[in-house]
C-alpha cells in the first residue's frame, strides 16, 4: 500500500515539474527568422530570444496531427495563425518592445515563449 502512495507522489511531482517549472534552454534568433518544429506535444524550441525593435519571422511546421496543435496564439502581440499540417506558416514578430510573451495552442496544452531583449 505504501508503494502506490509514493508511486502516486513521484508521479505528481513529475507533473508539477513538467507543466510548472521545467524551463528549456532559450534559442536566439540571428539571421531575423528560426524554424519552430510543432511536434509531439510540444514547440521546437520552445524558448525563442529575439533582439527588442526588430522585426523576426517563426517559421512554424506542424507534424503533429492532433486538432489543439492547429492554432497558434500570441495573446499580447494580437496574433492567432492556424497552422496547417505539414507546411510551413510563417508568422511575422511585429519590432516590439523588450518583455517576456507567451505562446500556446489553443487549450495551452503547447508552450512556448517568446523573449524580447
């Protein structure tokens, strides 16, 4: 009995490190545009670093086939892109001022940020 109750701790803890506080090493941006891969239930990278007042281009390609990884929202730059299966859309980054956006499907099941410096 007291296996399935620390079974049932370890597996919450790996949940709450996953969803809350896993941070994936952040990926610059140096030519004004980077390929975002949408696949296995997650963005490729999924912390992207852009220079603040300049224009960038995501290069978003979705293998993934499941309905949630179709949309794209970027809630504070206004942005919402449908992302068809296995093509590239490419989603222009206005030149914005420097702060921390998050991106995320529609349920948020995908995360990813997007870092202006």
């Amino acid at each position: 009995m007291i296996w399935i109750n620390l079974a049932g701790l370890i597996l919450i803890g790996l949940i709450v490190w996953w969803f809350w506080l896993y941070k994936a090493q952040s990926t610059q941006i140096k030519d004004g545009s980077i390929k975002v891969l949408v696949k296995d239930g997650v963005y490729q990278p999924a912390n992207i670093t852009v220079p603040a007042h300049q224009s960038v281009q995501l290069m978003f390609v979705r293998e993934d086939a499941t309905p949630c990884a179709e949309t794209l929202l970027i809630p504070e730059l206004d942005i919402n892109e449908t992302l068809a299966l296995n093509k590239r859309v490419t989603v222009t980054i206005p030149a914005s001022s420097a702060g921390v956006y998050p991106f995320h499907c529609q349920m948020q099941m995908y995360r990813g940020t997007l870092v202006i410096k």
